[in-house]
C-alpha cells in the first residue's frame, strides 16, 4: 500500500469550533458568495445578529433596533436586556451556548441552536460585542473567533442593550459589497413581521402600522389590484391575500417566527391547500387549485415553538406540529382553521370582494381552457426536444424528490451561439451550473399573451428547462443568468430576455433570482502576472501596476475568452449584477418605454445615451 493511501491516528484531527465554521462555512451560513444575491452569506451573518435583537423585542424588552453598515463593517444596537455581563465572551464563542435554551427567557424564537453569533464570530476579520445591564458594560473583540481584547466591566450611562460589530472575513467572502437594497427588504421584512418594531438603518427608520397588508403594497402597485388587500389576524398567525390583474402566477411570502422561509415548508403548503379549499366551500364550486390560485399575491406569517427548519439558513419549515405539546394541533390543522373561519367570514361580509374574486377565478379558468391545446402540444414539443436538443446542458445538483427540486448552489447560464456557450459549458462546473444556448435574438413578447410562451419554441423550451409554467414552486435553478456579449447585440438579447421575464413571470425578478454575468472587457499582462478588468478604470490601474509597456486585449466577446480563462469568471470570482425592480414602477409602463413603439421620448432617450457612450468609446 502507497504511503498516500494508509489512514493511521496521524490522520485523526479535532478542529475546535471556530476552526471547523473557517472550514465548513456552508454547514452554517449556506453559500458564501458575493453579496450580490440576497441569500449569499454576508447577509445571512447580519441576519443571524439581527434575530438576536428581534428575540428580544418579542420578549417585550427593547423597541428600537439601530443598524448601521459603513463599506465592509456591520454595526448592529439593540436595546433589549443586554447579555449577562458574564457570558458576553462565552455566548459569542462557546458552542451550544445562549439563553434560547430556556423557554422560559425565549419563546417562538428564531432559532434554539446556539450557533448564530458563533458563527458570525469565526467568519469575521473583526468582531466586537458590548453588552449593557444595571448601568455596567462589559465588551470583548475577537479576531477569525480568537479572542484578541477583553474588557473590565466598568460603570456606565448608556442604556441597557447588546451592540454588536463585525466586518467579514474577505479570505472567506472574495470580493464582497452589501447592497444596501437587500438590507433595507431584510429590514422592511422584519418591521412588517414585528408591529411596534422600529428599525434605523444608516439614518433611515423604518415601521410597520398594518404588518403584512403593508407588505403586500409595498409589493404590488394599487392599481394591479384585482380588489382591496384582504388582511386577517389571529393568535401566533397573520395573512394577507390579494390578486394581481396582470401577473401570471403565485407569489409567496412565507415567514415562521419572523423568519423569511424563502423555500416555504410545511406552513406554506398547509396555507395553499387551505385557500383553495376555502374558496372551493364559499362559492360551492369545484375549481381548479390553479385558477383560484393563478395571479394570487400573498403572504403568511405563523409563530410555533421550537421550530425545526431543514437547514441552518433556516428557509424552510420542516415543523409538522405547533408545539411539543401532545394537546397541540399540526400546522396544517393551525393553518386550516383560521383560513377556513377568517377568510370565510370575510368573504361573507365583504360581498364586492367576494365578487370580484370568483370572476377573478372564472377568467383564469376561461384562460385555462383556451390555452390548453397549446399548453399540451408544446409540453410534448418540449418532451421530444430535451431528448434531442442540446439547448439545455445540465448540472448535477438537482434532487429525485420533486418536491423539492431547486439546488440553492444551482445556476442556469442563458447565452446565445455556439462559441459562447460552448467556452461556458467546458468551463462550469458540471454538479452546479447548466447551460441553455439561444438561437439568434429571442422574439420581443412585449404586448403578447401568454400563448406566445407555447408558440414560441425558445420559450417553450426555456419555461420547460427552468420548470416554471405554473409558478416557481418547481423552480429548478436559484440563479438564472444572461451571459451575452458586452456589445449592443449583447445588450439587445439581454433586454429582450428581461421583457420576456417581466411580461410573463415577474416574480422571478422580484424574488431575486435574475442577474447578468460580468464578463472581463479587458485582459493586462506581462510575462509575471495577469489581470483581467471589467471597466476602463480597471484597466488603468492595471496598466499603471504592471508598467512599463504590458500587453493589453480587449474582448469582444465571450467566445474570445478560452475556456481555461472562463473558469476564473464562472467559479469562486464570479461577478454577478443581480436584475432589481423598483416597486413603485409599473411593469406596462416600464415595458411601453423601453420595448413598445418608438415614441419620442424614447428616441430622445436613445439619441442621449448613445451620445454618453460615443464619448467614453472615443476617449478610450
């Protein structure tokens, strides 16, 4: 046997906490990624602190929360009851230690495993924690969870709370920026999710009078209202429900504990099998769950003790039950009821509602059966081609359980011709990342109905391929990702792929889950390095570091860079610019400017910026 092959004791090693979180950061914060997607690890820290605060206001001890993130480093006040001024040390740094253990201090909180702030410890470059009580502080500073300062406990004035501060390790989240537009959705969230909750975000403040209903207008414009937001509340359980008069399909938000289960779980399945059963008894009639469901904008909210979530991210509920309790009922029971006696009643004394709800319904059912000659010829279309076509190339992430189907690692590449997708599909990475090539410049869908999805055989084959006919509840890919020349051909592609994605499945857009590749413009070099830029200023300073003369090329393309090359791009550096939409703009008005007819607005628009862009070309 090879000296490479004997496994002996020498091969035995204890890693202590901090090292085994340094090591396995995925066990405990899910991906690391940039900041450039809303579940990337970055926010997840701040969220882990976060939860800590909101504990505390759920416990009636604190009504103010302060947070502050200036460049890399993340400041987070609470003015709860401030951790025992003994345990500040061991509660940062000793695992499956903390007060959440106890019911009795902490019930139907967030999470009951000790790790949190752990975790954020070990994975920042600097981590600091001040804790308030009886007018004391006791403070202590940590390096990658070493402890680096320990502070005496001295008297003070400042109000009882817990401070925390810390400034991620960038060896372990390369090339990271907080975009601030998560942490104000993040922010917002919990204030919806926390009536009485104030939180001040770098200056701002934010608060919530109506909880949920105020989420759901600040997710969908009034006038795409199909009637008023109906909004219920009862003990540990809250729900607002609405439809869309232009969106397609459903649209969640689920949330346990305050938690944003963005996969959804138990209570989320309970609560859709509820509304259509309710609905179903009100009006006495056998629909489909699709047509009762199809457009529904909505949003639920429950509280349960001890909750079990299916991963340390904690998106999404595994909890069958309320409570430990024998004499406690399921979730899907909790859900049903209240659904099934609040939603009802509202329906009763609400009869306007009512009636624009079951024409709502009977117009998706008319559309149902319109479409569904088309939908069945272009579902076996899609079957036949997937067998022969080599538009989609796939990844491995994927699980058998259909259920369950989206790998939150799993990304989908959309690019057009043969020599971009093809430097993409030898440089990915075969267990995460697929490849769906175009042919040529998709149709423009701007105005169409959606029976041109079926017609259309780049779209049928792309809606099949991300599994989203009916919604995103089968979404197979948590990333989908246009890559396409830097060029106007390439610009032109993307805008026509994001009109397809705004017309038809908007939620894909407003959940996160859209984004464009940045790809190098620029590749600088000399005989002892290489640097690749991404902007003119890039390449300035790259010119300026490798001087005197280095050899300078500008890509015109993706099929000008080597697969070997498109690996540095795709891998652990990859450069994502996440696709946002403002809520406070209208979708059709959004599209009538940019894809409609050629108005003068547009024209003056056009002639405007292509002007800008001409200078930057001629200086360059």
């Amino acid at each position: 046997m090879s000296d490479q092959n004997q496994y002996t004791e020498d091969n035995i090693r204890s890693l202590d906490w901090k090292e085994h979180i340094r090591m396995r950061p995925g066990m405990y914060i899910g991906k690391l990624g940039d900041g450039s997607s809303p579940d990337d690890g970055i926010y997840i820290l701040l969220k882990e602190v976060l939860d800590n605060c909101i504990d505390e206001f759920a416990m009636g001890a604190g009504k103010t929360i302060e947070v502050t993130i200036r460049d890399k480093t993340v400041s987070v006040r609470d003015y709860g009851r401030g951790i025992p001024l003994g345990k500040v040390v061991d509660v940062v740094s000793k695992m499956n230690t903390g007060g959440k253990y106890d019911s009795k201090a902490f019930q139907k909180s967030v999470g009951l495993n000790g790790v949190g702030t752990k975790a954020v410890n070990a994975l920042s470059d600097y981590f600091r924690v001040e804790s308030v009580r009886d007018e004391k502080q006791k403070a202590a500073e940590f390096s990658a969870g070493n402890l680096v300062l320990e502070e005496d406990i001295i008297e003070t004035t400042k109000r009882k709370g817990t401070k925390v501060t810390f400034t991620p390790d960038e060896t372990i989240f390369k090339n990271y920026k907080f975009r601030l537009e998560y942490v104000i959705k993040m922010v917002k969230n919990y204030c919806y999710l926390n009536n009485g909750l104030t939180i001040i975000f770098n200056g701002e403040k934010y608060y919530s009078e109506n909880g949920l209903k105020d989420l759901l207008e600040a997710t969908i414009n009034a006038e795409d209202l199909e009637y008023p937001i109906i909004h219920l509340k009862g003990e540990d359980i809250e729900m607002a429900l609405t439809h869309s008069k232009t969106q397609y399909s459903e649209e969640y938000h689920s949330f346990v504990n305050g938690q944003n289960t963005t996969q959804g779980g138990t209570h989320l399945v309970a609560y859709r099998e509820a509304i259509v059963k309710t609905i179903r008894e009100f009006y006495n009639k056998s629909f489909e769950a699709s047509d009762v469901r199809k457009s529904v904008v909505s949003a639920i909210s429950i509280k349960v003790m001890e909750p079990v979530f299916e991963s340390q991210t904690k998106t999404k509920l595994g909890s069958t039950d309320i409570g430990s309790d024998p004499g406690m009922p399921s979730v899907r029971t909790f859900v049903n009821d209240f659904v099934k006696t609040k939603l009802d009643n509202y329906l009763h004394k609400n009869p306007v509602t009512a009636e624009a709800l079951l024409r709502k319904i009977l117009q998706a059912e008319r559309e149902r059966k319109e479409l569904s000659g088309i939908r069945k010829l272009a579902t076996d279309r899609a079957k036949k081609a997937n067998l022969h076509n080599k538009k989609l190339r796939d990844c491995r992430a994927h699980l058998p359980d259909t259920k369950n189907p989206r790998n939150l690692e799993s990304t989908l590449f959309i690019t057009e011709g043969d020599s971009a997708s093809g430097s993409i599909t030898k440089s990915r990475d075969v267990n995460t990342q697929a490849v769906f090539s175009l042919r040529g410049k998709p149709l423009n869908s701007y105005g169409m109905s959606k029976k041109i999805v079926y017609e259309n055989e780049e779209f049928n084959l792309l809606q099949a391929a991300l599994d989203i006919e009916d919604g995103l509840e089968k979404l197979r890919y948590n990333n989908i990702v246009i890559a396409t020349d830097a060029d106007v051909d390439g610009m032109h592609i993307r805008l026509l792929l994001i009109t397809f994605f705004l017309q038809f499945f908007p939620e894909l857009i407003k959940e996160g889950h859209l984004y464009i590749l940045q790809t190098p413009l620029f590749r600088v070099r000399n005989k002892k390095e290489t640097i690749y830029c991404y902007s003119d200023d890039e390449r300035k300073e790259a010119i300026e570091k490798l001087k005197p003369k280095p050899e300078i090329t500008r890509f015109k393309g993706l099929g000008e860079i080597s697969p070997d090359e498109f690996k540095n791009f795709i891998g652990e550096t990859i450069r994502l610019d996440p696709v946002m939409m403002d809520k406070n703009t209208s979708i059709e008005q959004l599209l009538s400017f940019y894809m409609g007819k050629n108005t003068p607005d547009r024209q003056e628009f056009i002639i405007k910026n292509l002007k800008v862009e001409l200078d930057v070309i001629e200086k360059n």
